[in-house]
C-alpha cells in the first residue's frame, strides 16, 4: 500500500476533476476510476491507503463493493461519498466496513480534514482556504 495514493471512484468527471485537484495540491497521487470494473483494477495497480468511493455507480453500488475493497486490502481507508439521501444508507455503508461516510456537495476544508483524520496528515495542507 502506498500511502500517498488516493483512488477516487466517480463516474462524474468534473467531481474526479475537482476532487484529485486537492487532493494533488497535497502532493497525494490520485487514480481515477469511473465504475467498479476500473477500481479494482486500480486497486491493485496503485495500492491506495485511501478511496473515495461514490455510491451510485453505472456497475453497482459503492456499499456494496467495500467488500471487494477489504478482500484486496484489509489496510484501506475507505469514503463512501453520495448525495443519496435514502434514510438508512449512512449507516449501511458504516456496518459494511467504510471508514467514513460523506454527503455531497462537500468543501475543500471537509476533504482536507478526512484526509488528514484517516491518513494521519502525512501530506502537508496547501496554503489554499477553503
């Protein structure tokens, strides 16, 4: 596992966009996968110590693919990331082993804290407010 890797899985391509652009003023790698199929290639290519994982996603759901995730790498943080409101899904996706579970739209400062909570602030934050 790497830990200045992060794998953010979306299938929305201006959200990769915005999310790997913080995440790279960080100095973090980022790998992007827009569905499951890509992301467990991913995984396995780029050892990420953290994924951004989307819920609804054209293959399946993110909740459901934590499993895969923990059968991968038991060692990797995972952030379900939605903007479903379905009551229930939150905890759903915490019993299914996510490390944290976040409601879009988000902040900068929201990242940079989850970030800095599940990977120890190992990376510097960029001098950018949020």
């Amino acid at each position: 596992m790497k830990t200045n890797t992060i794998l953010i899985v979306d299938d929305d391509p201006d959200l990769c966009h915005l999310l790997g652009g913080i995440l790279k003023t960080r100095k973090f790698e980022v790998g992007i996968a827009p569905d499951l199929k890509s992301a467990t290639d991913c995984i396995e290519q780029i050892k990420p110590a953290l994924i951004f994982l989307d819920h609804n996603l054209p293959d399946g759901t993110g909740i459901d693919f934590i499993k895969t995730i923990n059968n991968l790498n038991k060692e990797i943080k995972v952030v379900v990331m939605t903007a479903d409101s379905t009551p229930g899904i939150e905890k759903k996706a915490l019993n299914q082993g996510a490390d944290h579970f976040l409601v879009k739209p988000f902040t900068y400062a929201i990242i940079n804290r989850l970030v800095d909570e599940l990977l120890g602030g190992e990376k510097q934050q960029s001098t950018q407010t949020a």
